[in-house]
C-alpha cells in the first residue's frame, strides 16, 4: 500500500516538473545535435560540440536563447568567438579545450555574448560607441534572462540569481572592417555586419571555408526588433554575406544550432527583401510580428 503511494508521488511530481517547463525546452534537445561530436565537460550548464578540427562550440542549452560561443584555435593561439550568458564559468571550460594563450572577441556585444567577458584579460572590441556603451555592464538585460519561461533545467550551483548582471569589461585592441586576426595557421577576416546590432561582425576563416555568422543569420527568429537594429544596415550586411557563399563550406551561427548550410544566405536576401516591401504575412504576438520563411524567421517590431 504504501509502495504504490511512494510510486503515485513520484509519477505526480514528474508530470508537475513536466508541465512546468517552457513550451521550447519540451523539444530539447534540437535532432541535428545528434549528428554532431559532443566533448565531454564537467559544467553540465554547457555542452560542447567539435565542429571541425580546432573549432569548438560551446552550446548554452539550459536558457532560452540557447546562445552559443566558439573556441577557435590555430597553432600560436585561440580565439573566444563570444563568452555567452555568464551564468556559469566559460573560461574554465575553454582552460579545458585549449593550453593556448585565449583572446576573446564578440559577434556583438548584446548581454548573453559578452557574459564572460570579465574574466579575460585579452579582448578585441569593435570601434563603435554601442560597444563602448556595453563594455560598462548592465544588470536590466541580465535579469530578464531569467524571467518565467526562460529556463529549462536548473541553474548552476551556487548561482546567485538576484546579484546576475553583465559584469563591465576592459576592451584591448580596437578592431574595424577588414581587419585580420592570425592566431598562427589561421587567420580570421573581421566583416562588420551592422544591422542587429551596430557591432555586429561575421568571422571569415578563409583557408577553411567558414564563415561565424552571430546574430546576423541563425536557423530560428532572429531578432530585428530592438531600438539598435538598423533594417537598411542589416539587409546590406546580408548582401555582403551572400556574397562569400561560393568561397564558404560552412555556416556557424550564434544561436539554437551550430552548424547551417551556406545556401540559407541568398534565402535570407529574398526573404528580408520581400518582408520590407510589404510582400510576406506576419504572425503577431506580444507586439511584435513574426515573419517565417521556414527554418528561419524575422522578429520585428
Ligand atoms: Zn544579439
């Protein structure tokens, strides 16, 4: 009797714990993670993936912006392709990854890429007074990362919620379109790519056809709703990115999935384009429109 009370507790409890979880963390993990080659690490609040050799993704599967950063390194050195949300310690997984002296550097500098930033000393900033302005920390952003809905799972031990902010950092090395970072056998070309944000920048490793697209192009909404995005800016950005197709075998987004075929660039071109002359019908919630092309879709005001 009191066997099958214990057994009916715990089948309650679980289908509470289910019910309370977000609608988005329900269809975790996404199917095309399987296909990929997970390194094991000891932070169960990442999961990294090895993408090619030397280039690691480092998946932030437990928030709803399911953010991911990259760990590039060539033969001198490594570079940080963003530090994620700063809910947990990136630095100590990347320590893991490479013994080679770590440079960061941000597809943009919206909070949950430059969460980590604080515990690096060597750090490229793009010459903009947006990203000077983010480089000063905020706690407004941080915080609504954690609103109901956010989460999926629980978050690291002695996580403290209520003192969550991004931390300010320290930029070292100004950088401008066209600049090239050699970190020794690879060298990454820095294309500014205004529009999500006026920082935002794609990475081309050019002996390796891949191009690190951030917030610019991933497989899901992207966001272009915020006051900072600059529609003209964004669909010039995109043209300049469809433009490399021929030269890149791989596209390596800052959300949801970390690998994306090349083709989707044009697609994007057509898709924003035809958004803007009125053309595609919006789905509308909270405010914001919803055009949807697919595996991807625009967030707009
Ligand atoms: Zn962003």
């Amino acid at each position: 009797m009191k066997c099958t009370y214990i057994l009916f507790l715990v089948i309650c409890l679980s289908l509470h714990a289910a019910a309370q979880q977000p609608q988005w963390c329900k269809k975790l993990p996404r199917p095309a993670y399987a296909k990929l080659e997970r390194v094991p690490v000891a932070d169960s609040w990442f999961e990294v993936y090895k993408i090619r050799p030397g280039v690691f993704a480092i998946y932030e599967p437990h928030q709803l912006e399911e953010v991911i950063s990259y760990l590039i390194i060539g033969s001198n050195r490594a570079l940080l392709f963003d530090t994620g949300m700063g809910i947990s310690n990136i630095k100590a997984v990347v320590e893991t990854l490479t013994r080679l002296s770590v440079s960061v550097l941000n597809s943009h500098t919206h909070n949950d890429h430059v969460g980590d930033n604080w515990r690096f000393d060597d750090i490229y900033g793009m010459d903009t007074d947006f990203t000077r302005a983010n480089a000063r920390g905020s706690k407004q952003d941080a915080q609504a990362e954690l609103a109901p809905g956010e989460l999926c799972g629980s978050l690291p031990k002695g996580f403290d919620a209520e003192a969550y902010a991004t931390k300010p950092f320290h930029i070292t090395h100004w950088l401008h379109d066209g600049d090239a970072i050699d970190l020794g056998g690879r060298t990454l070309k820095v294309i500014a790519t205004p529009g999500h944000t006026p920082d935002a920048i794609a990475l081309l490793d050019t002996q390796n056809g891949l191009l690190f697209t951030g917030d610019s192009f991933y497989l899901g909404p992207i966001y272009l709703y915020r006051p900072e995005t600059d529609l003209d800016a964004y669909v010039s950005s995109m043209q300049r990115l469809a433009a490399l197709v021929p030269r890149v075998q791989l596209l390596l987004p800052s959300h949801n999935l970390p690998v994306a075929d090349p083709s989707y660039l044009p697609k994007v071109v057509t898709a924003i384009q035809r958004v803007r002359q009125g053309e595609v019908k919006a789905i509308s919630t909270d405010g914001k429109h919803e055009y949807v092309f697919g595996d991807f879709s625009f967030l707009m005001q």
